[in-house]
C-alpha cells in the first residue's frame, strides 16, 4: 500500500497542483452535492457549505468572501504573491461535557492561475500526494481493485467516483491506513472534491511510539473547490473537513491543533510556488 506524509490526505488542498494540460470547457454547473453527516465519536457533525458556488458575479464573489477576512482588506488578501494571507480557522468537535472530541478546519487562499490549468485528473491523483516508487498496485494506481469493491458490494465507482487507499503519518506519531470515497463534481466554474474515510473497509491507527498502540478509526470527511475569480485569471481555494481525534493520539493535548495552520499555510505557498 502507498505511504503518504502529513499533507497529503488531512491536508487535501495541500496537494492540489496547477497543471500544464487546459481541461478546456468542464461542463455547466450542476446541483451542489448533498453534504451527509459524519459521525465523530458519536457527535454528528455536518461541514458548511463552500463560500462560492461558481455562479456568483464579480461583485457578489467580494461580497461574500470579506467576512471571512475580519478586516482585512480583499485586494490584500488577493493579491498575486507566494506569502498572501491564507485564511485558516479551527475549532474543536466536542461532546455535550466539553470534551474535545476532533477537530473541524476551514481554509480558504487566492492562487493566480486560471481554473483551466487545474485539470480533473490532477486534482484527483494528487489529492493523496506522491507515492513511494517501490510500491505496487494491483489495479489503477491509487484504486481499490474492482474485485474488492464488488465483495462489499459497492457498485458506484467510475469516472467521478474512485475509492483510493491511503497509508499516511500523522505528525510522525500516528500511522493512519484505510480508504476514501472521493467524488468529482466539475462545472464551468467551479471544481470540487468531496473525500469521505469509507468505513466499509478496515481503516485503522496505530501509534509509532514504543507503546505500539492502535485500534479502527473513522470520522474523517472533507471537500475542496477551486472556484473561478471575476478576473478569469485566478481561483478562490477553499477547504472544509472534519477529523476524529482519538484522545491516545497525543493525550488530549493541543499538539495536533497547534500544528495544522502551520502546515496549511505553507502547503498554500508551495502551491502557489507550482502555479508560477
């Protein structure tokens, strides 16, 4: 199975790269997938909706994202620069005690490249990172063999529906192994990826420390859009998801919080480093 770091599926905006090949027109602009819940340690937890749908004006696009930016200027936030603002907010799921129980992220930057420079088969088969060389699939790379989904009756996989394994280290404490259901959604503005943790199939943690900890794990989803800007020459990058934090992870401390916005803004500079 393939091995990923810390940005590749916690942080899947992180690995969105610009790409060479124009995917031209993508279609006209369907309905918005419905967001299902996700179950976090028995809290049910739904992600907001993207800030743009794609079919916004100019105008409306400003209008909407600058309460986000709490009083930071658009045209500063905008600009076309590796170090521009990201947007990053966290905040804690907790149970009804006030336990913390995971984690719900929202992020959101400006790239200046034209959304026609993020072709559909980029955005999905960087969305898990690179890969070590030595590991081998037996189907498409990053698939789950189709023999495997039919024994768990699993008939939906296609060109927008792929259902990719993941082998990533958390933090270089957590190992986290299991598979997602990644759903494509393109439209002549917008693109968009919803990431689900498939809890059909055997997803697991195990600690890396002596103690060797480990046990299932699920409560993870995700979606990611790139979204045209009025000036046709860059893309709003927004990301919501939501993560289960198992509390013999880091012993309920704030270690992993601490560490996500430091990582997801230097994930949006390398991106826009591959954009130039």
């Amino acid at each position: 199975m393939r091995r990923r770091s810390l940005g590749s599926v916690l942080l899947v905006l992180a690995t969105v790269c610009s790409a060479t090949v124009s995917l031209g027109t993508t279609g006209h602009a369907a309905d918005p997938p419905q967001q299902e819940s996700v179950q976090i340690a028995g809290q049910s937890v739904v992600l907001d909706p993207p800030t743009l749908s794609g079919q916004e004006t100019a105008d409306q696009q400003v209008q909407r994202i600058e309460p986000l930016l709490r009083g930071l200027p658009y045209r500063q936030f905008a600009r076309d620069s590796v170090v521009a603002p990201v947007r990053i907010f966290t905040r804690y799921v907790n149970d009804s005690s006030g336990k913390h129980l995971g984690h719900q992220v929202h992020l959101l930057f400006v790239v200046h490249t034209p959304l026609t420079t993020f072709t559909a088969d980029d955005f999905t088969s960087r969305l898990l990172g690179d890969s070590d060389d030595s590991a081998a699939d037996s189907g498409p790379p990053g698939d789950v063999s189709p023999e495997s989904l039919r024994s768990r009756g699993i008939t939906d996989s296609g060109p927008n529906v792929r259902y990719q394994p993941f082998d990533v280290k958390l933090l270089d404490k957590i190992q986290l192994s299991g598979v997602l259901r990644i759903t494509r959604h393109d439209a002549d503005d917008q693109q968009r990826i919803d990431l689900r943790l498939d809890d059909r199939f055997d997803n697991r943690w195990t600690s890396l420390d002596a103690n060797d900890q480990g046990g299932a794990y699920a409560g993870f989803q995700a979606w990611l859009t790139a979204t045209a800007l009025g000036d046709g020459q860059s893309v709003l990058i927004e990301s919501r998801f939501v993560m289960h934090e198992p509390e013999q992870w880091f012993a309920g401390s704030n270690f992993l919080r601490s560490k996500l916005p430091l990582v997801l803004q230097e994930a949006a500079r390398n991106l826009r480093r591959k954009s130039k």
